[in-house]
C-alpha cells in the first residue's frame, strides 16, 4: 500500500515534528527551573536553620554572660558597698534619692571559648538603682521588712532598701538583660551573750569570756539597733552547766548562766529564719574547709572546720558568719544517744516515741549523724557568729568579737601565756552576720 503526500501533506508534517521537539525542550527547562527553585529553597532553608542555631547560640551565651556579671555584682555588692567602693552610693539612702551607679567588673568582658578553641566577648554593663515605691510612696525608695513585705512608710516602720541589679551581656545585634531585686536578709540572731551551748562548758586557763557589749574592733562600748541583742549581756549560757574556771575571766550580767532558758538547737533556730531560708541563704555548702584564716560573708561546713584534735595550727580570722553543721545532725537526739543508755547501749528499746528510727539508724551509721567538729582553734581574729554542732577547743590566742553558738558541750581555754578572747558585740553581729544583701525578691530575664 503506498501512502502519497503532496507537498503541503509533507510540510505539515514536518512542522508536527518540529511542535512536539520544542514541547519536550520547555518541559525540560520547566523541570530544570523547579528543580533549580526546590535547590535553591533547600539551600535558603538550610541557611536559614544555621542562622537560628547561631542566634539561639548567641543569646544564650548572651544569657550566660549576662548572668555571670550579675554574680559577680552581687559578690561585689556584699563586701564593696559604701563610699570609694566599686559600687558605692556617696551621699546614702535619702527620701527621694535617684541615685544608679554602675559595677566596674574587674576581669573585663566575658571571654566565651568555643568548642573548636575559637574565642568571642560580649560587653557587660552592670548597674544599682534603688527600686521605686510607685504605689506607696511614689518616687521613693522602696524598703523590705520581713515581717511585713514591702513598706507603706519605710523610714517610720524600719526595713532595709531594696536595690535592682541590672546585667546586660552584648554581642553586635544581640544583648540579653537579667534582673534581680535584692534586699538585705533580716536575721533575728538567737544568743545569750558571748558564749551559748547546749551542752555543759569547761572553762580551763586565763580565757576571756565576756558578754559585756563591745564594738567590732572589740573595744567596750559599740552601737546596738536590735533591742533582743541588746539584753544578751551574759558572758556563758549553757543548759547543762558552766564548771572550772582556773584563772579564766568571765564578765557579763551575768558572768555566767545555767538552765535559764532554751538554748538553740539548729542553725537556723540561732539566726531567727526558717530552714527553708537557711538551706537559701547558705545555698553553697563545702563538706570540709580548713582553718586558714580567710573567712568571709557566708560560710556553710557540713563536715570539720579545721584539724579536729590538733592543739596547733586552727586559725578562725576573717568575719561574717560560720556554720559548722551536719544536717543529719540533731542536738537533742544526740544528747539523749550520750546520757541515756537506751539509746547506745540498748539496742534503742524503750527510746523516746519518734526517736526509734532515728536511734536505730545512727548506731548503724554513726558517722552519717554525728556532729560535724569545728577544730581546736588557737589563732586568729573573727568577727561575727561562729555558730557549731561541736567546738573542740577555743585557746591560744585566738579571738572572737561576736558571739559563739555551740549545739553541744565546748571546752574552753587558754593556757600558759596565751591569751584566747571572746567578747560579745552586737555590733559585729549587726554588720558582719546580718549585713549580706542576698535576700531574693525577684528575678527576671529579657531576651533582645
């Protein structure tokens, strides 16, 4: 069979070729395009993702930073406020006082390492303002009593100002700003006097006790604002009993004190806060420290403070408050394990009612209970709250311008020539225990 085309068949023909040859080229392009557009997305997202990683990255290095000048501030603010400090107030807390005034933070900016040994800063700028009263007392400083919040009349009820720490951490565009409120911790200090135990005290050599009041420096006299310290003029309470004596000086009204009233039995009892409070004002606890002679603000031992047993080298100086504690610890259970055979000898049969679990699990584990020990200290001067389950010994010439709290018995002495003080001073117990401003109100995060 033959097909025959003319020559406009023919040329129709070949245009039909030539229409489906450039169909497929466009469909071609149209494919190369979307693949070409779906890459070029794929590659715009990726880069996308990458910079959020890194932004995240950045604020919370931001963050970090900004967080680590704060701690640094506040470290700062607690032992440099005052006039020629790094953070000082010249002409102090006035009515309608405006004053902010930056931190110089001493290492600089924050230097960040990262993962492959690479390094970048970000600017800190820290700055104190006194917080403002807006519904109260507008414009004025805010002032914080514990007992009641935030003052309606701060300068008429007492209370201590309320300071807002400000810390921003910056790196180009990105910043990250955290906030704290702060005011100083209240404490209503719990002592007798120069020396308060719940336990008997044994006064040996030429020590000198005396619960009369006396500045920082030790000197007679010194200011007092706590009418409850003000009565605390005994130079020994004990619970149980004050025995020797040798050449030891004891003064006070009176020099010494037995049974009278109730003696603390825990740190936080003896600083007039709640154990919650405690456990958040010594929020650091060491296990074991020793006696060098660098104390300072606030200090939490939950083991020995110092060489337990040694008669040389324990040095107490510096100030602020020591507490030497084991938290499995408890006074008054232990004292009845000590002077009452049912609990150490037999077998804990017969014990006082909600003392059996405790009594079985200390005979087992006795280490995990015991009292932690504060050494024989004999060097060094310390101003402010010693405050211990157990004191091995106070001699030499070691002194103490404060108050001492022991949760059991003490021994203290001073022989030969030495020449070991403890000198009341409600003083040093205003300005060294009392005196941190790390009392949380709030605390707040920005995010730029």
């Amino acid at each position: 069979m033959k097909v025959i085309m003319n020559a406009k068949t023919l040329n129709l023909f070949k245009k039909s070729l030539a229409n489906e040859s450039g169909v497929a080229l466009i469909s071609a392009m149209v494919i190369l395009a979307v693949l070409a557009m779906l890459g070029a997305g794929a590659i715009l997202t990726s880069q996308t993702d990458l910079e959020i990683a890194r932004n995240e990255k950045i604020g919370l290095q931001a963050t970090y930073a900004a967080e680590a000048g704060l701690s640094q501030a506040i470290a700062m603010f607690n032992v440099t406020t005052g006039p020629g400090g790094r953070i000082s107030d010249a002409d102090g807390v006035t009515e309608g006082d405006d004053d902010t005034w930056s931190v110089t933070i001493p290492t600089g900016d924050v230097n960040l390492t990262e993962s492959d040994n690479s390094t970048s800063f970000m600017d800190v700028n820290v700055t104190v303002a006194y917080k403002r009263d807006a519904a109260a007392c507008p414009g004025q400083v805010a002032f914080y009593n514990q007992n009641c919040g935030f003052n309606d009349s701060p300068y008429a009820t007492g209370g201590s100002p309320v300071y807002v720490i400000t810390s921003t951490a910056t790196q180009g565009d990105f910043s990250s700003t955290v906030k704290v409120e702060l005011t100083k911790q209240v404490l209503d200090i719990n002592v007798e006097g120069g020396l308060t135990a719940n336990g008997g005290v044994n006064i040996t050599g030429n020590i000198t006790i005396d619960g009369t009041s006396h500045d920082q420096d030790g000197n007679a006299g010194g200011t007092c604002n706590d009418s409850d310290l003000t009565g605390d003029q005994t130079g020994i309470y004990s619970d149980v009993s004050v025995s020797g004596g040798g050449s030891a000086t004891i003064a006070g009204s009176p020099p010494s004190d037995v049974g009278s009233t109730t003696a603390p039995s825990t740190p936080w009892a003896a600083l007039g806060i709640s154990e919650s409070e405690f456990n958040d004002l010594f929020d650091s606890p060491v296990a074991t420290r020793a006696a060098d002679g660098t104390l300072s603000g606030y200090t939490w031992v939950q083991g020995n403070f110092g060489t337990t047993g040694a008669a040389s080298g324990n040095d107490i100086g510096g100030s602020g408050i020591l507490v030497v504690h084991n938290p499995n610890f408890e006074a008054d259970k232990w004292e009845k394990w000590n002077n009452d055979v049912r609990y150490k000898t037999n077998g804990c049969v017969g014990v006082d009612a909600g003392d059996v679990t405790w009594c079985s699990n200390y005979n087992a584990d006795e280490s995990t209970y015991a009292p932690a020990r504060m050494g024989n200290i004999n060097g060094g001067t310390f101003k402010g709250l010693v405050i211990a389950d157990w004191i091995d010994s106070i001699q030499g010439n070691a002194k103490i311008i404060g108050s001492v709290v022991s949760f059991t018995t003490i021994e203290v002495s001073a022989i030969g020539a030495g020449t070991a003080e403890i000198l009341f001073s409600c003083e040093a117990l205003e300005a060294f225990a009392g005196g941190q401003t790390n009392y949380r109100l709030n605390w707040q995060k920005v995010y730029n």
